[in-house]
C-alpha cells in the first residue's frame, strides 16, 4: 500500500516515517512511503538521514497547499497520515497567516485530493490545545472545542474540516489529539529542547510566568505508535486522544532538566507569561485504550533522560538551527 506522509521531515512526522520504513508498524501494509514536506524552519532531512537511501521512500519538497503537486502525489494512495502542521503558539500569536494557510487550507486541499483520488483512509493529526484549558479532570473526545491561541483555533478549525469531509463526501477520516510531546528531533524552540540546550550551553532558561501552567507529556515514540493504532484499527469519523499519562507543571519539568544537565536553579530567568496562556491540559484517553489497546510506554523519567542524552550527543544537529538566523531568539523564546 502507497502511504503519503505529510510534514514526514518535521520532529513527529519523521519519527513515524522512520518507524513505518523499519518494519515497526505491520498492520498498516505500507509497500512505498512518501514523504511531503516544504522544509520551513521546522522540517530538517537530517530528521530522515538514517532512512534516506531506504528503497521504499520517496521524498517530495512542496507545500500541502500546493493543489497540482498535492493532485499529483495522492494518486495510488491508500493511506494518508496528516502531520504537516505550524504549530508552535508563539509565532501564531506574532502573525497568524502562515497558521491558517497551512493548517486549514492546507488540509482542506489534502482532504479534497484524497476524496478525488478516492483514499481509503487519511488521519488526521491534531492536539489537545483545540481543547482549551480545563482545571480539573481529563477532556474526552466530545468535548466541546474552546482554543485560546491563534495555532489552537486553527487546528480546531483544520479538525471540523476533516470531520465534514468525512459526513459529506464518506472519506474515511479519523482524527487523533495528542498531548505535548518530546523526544529527539524535536525543533529547539519548544521547552524540552529549548531549555536542554540552552542548558548544555551554559545559557539561562525563560520560564513563563509561575511555572505553575500544566502540561500532559508524551513520548514521541508513544505518540506514533497510537496514530498507527488509529490507522490500522481506529474508527471512521471517530476521534481519538493521545496521552502520556505523566502531568508535570512547567516548574516541575524544568527541575528535571536542569537535574539532568547538572544545573541548579540560578539557570531559570523568569520572563512575562505569555498572552492566552492555557493553564492546564489534560485527555482523557480510554477510548484509544479500550478500543486498540493503546498505553504509553516511555516513563518520563526514562523519556527525559533519554532525550537530554540525545542533545547532549548530538550537537552537530541543533547547533546549525540556534546559529542560523534568528537563531539568538531560541535562546530566549
């Protein structure tokens, strides 16, 4: 089977790229991969080095927004995994534009290439931020939607699209919403990278507000391994949640980086909270349990020391994307 991967070069994307060419997901059939992704500041093929020269993968440079090329690649396909996504809140907050291009009409141009093509199944790859903040309890699925960002809304929005293309013209969509993830890869201007390596380099780390925001953290690996559950056994129309399991605040993780890099809290600059920021996250992940039979499997304990470990041996990956332009600002996002 011909499986289309969109955003396959960026941090989550490539992770499952790598994991569908080496065997890890057999359920799914895939004969040949093919990896769309723009290469914006996010999509690195360093990410795919340890699968480039595989038989089974073809990689496209373009946009997902690009109709003919979008037309052209879904030809054949029978599964397409959606990744490709702006997704970093503080950008969406300084300019929104490239959010709504790509996260909505972006996906508005896979789903209508694959209901042409006539897909048999495209997963939609969302996050628990189209939630909004909830301070207690976890969200199920049918929760209603409250995004508080600019990159939330439009993933909301880039959901309730996928969702119609589903009631309206019968394609086989199905929707997961994860929550924060890590691991190696990751783009440094997210707080685990972000914060590690700065750390390695003898930086300060920003720390929003109280440190009191909480956050659901989620292995990469653990991440990918329930979008393969959905694809090969979830539910048309149906959402499912994606969690780790382990709830840290920001204070809480940056305590366990800073042990990690052997830095003691004098590293931590507290800078001004961001505006809209949701307090707390947390899914509610019994469906994807129950019907798959998904559980993470990474510990955050293990998670972080692992991917601390990955910076702090891979240098020649992050320090290129902190030494490029604009790279200064990571320092300090």
């Amino acid at each position: 089977m011909r499986v289309l991967v969109t955003g396959g070069a960026g941090f989550i994307g490539s992770h499952f790229t790598g994991q569908l060419l080496t065997g890890a997901y057999p359920d799914l059939g895939a004969t040949r991969t093919v990896v769309l992704d723009k290469l914006t500041y996010a999509g690195n093929p360093a990410n795919l080095e340890h699968v480039a020269g595989h038989p089974d993968l073809e990689f496209v440079r373009g946009d997902i927004a690009d109709q003919a090329l979008v037309r052209r690649l879904m030809e054949g396909v029978g599964l397409v995994v959606h990744f490709a996504a702006e997704s970093h809140v503080d950008r969406s907050i300084e300019s929104s534009e490239a959010f709504v291009r790509t996260n909505v009409e972006g996906t508005r141009v896979l789903l209508q290439a694959a209901v042409d093509a006539g897909v048999g199944r495209f997963v939609h790859i969302s996050t628990d931020e189209v939630y909004g903040s909830i301070a207690e309890g976890s969200w199920p699925e049918d929760h209603p939607l409250a995004p508080n960002s600019p990159y939330a809304a439009t993933k909301a929005a880039s959901d309730l699209l996928a969702l119609a293309y589903h009631r309206t013209y019968g394609l086989d969509v199905r929707v997961t919403r994860c929550s924060n993830n890590y691991g190696p890869r990751q783009y440094p201007e997210k707080a685990v990278p972000l914060f590690t390596t700065n750390l390695l380099d003898g930086l300060p780390v920003p720390l929003y507000g109280d440190g009191g925001n909480t956050r659901e953290w989620l292995h990469v690996d653990d991440h990918c391994r329930g979008v393969a559950l959905v694809a090969a056994g979830g539910r048309p129309g149906v959402i499912y949640n994606i969690g780790g399991g382990t709830e840290l605040t920001n204070a809480e993780l940056t305590d366990r980086i800073l042990e990690l890099c052997g830095a003691d809290r004098s590293a931590v600059r507290r800078v001004a909270d961001r505006p809209g920021h949701d307090r707390r996250y947390s899914v509610d992940t019994t469906k994807i349990r129950e019907e798959l039979g998904y559980a993470p499997r990474t510990g955050i304990t293990e998670g972080l020391a692992g991917t601390v470990a990955w910076y702090r041996d891979n240098r020649a990956w992050w320090e290129p994307l902190k030494r490029s332009p604009g790279g200064r600002e990571l320092e300090r996002a």
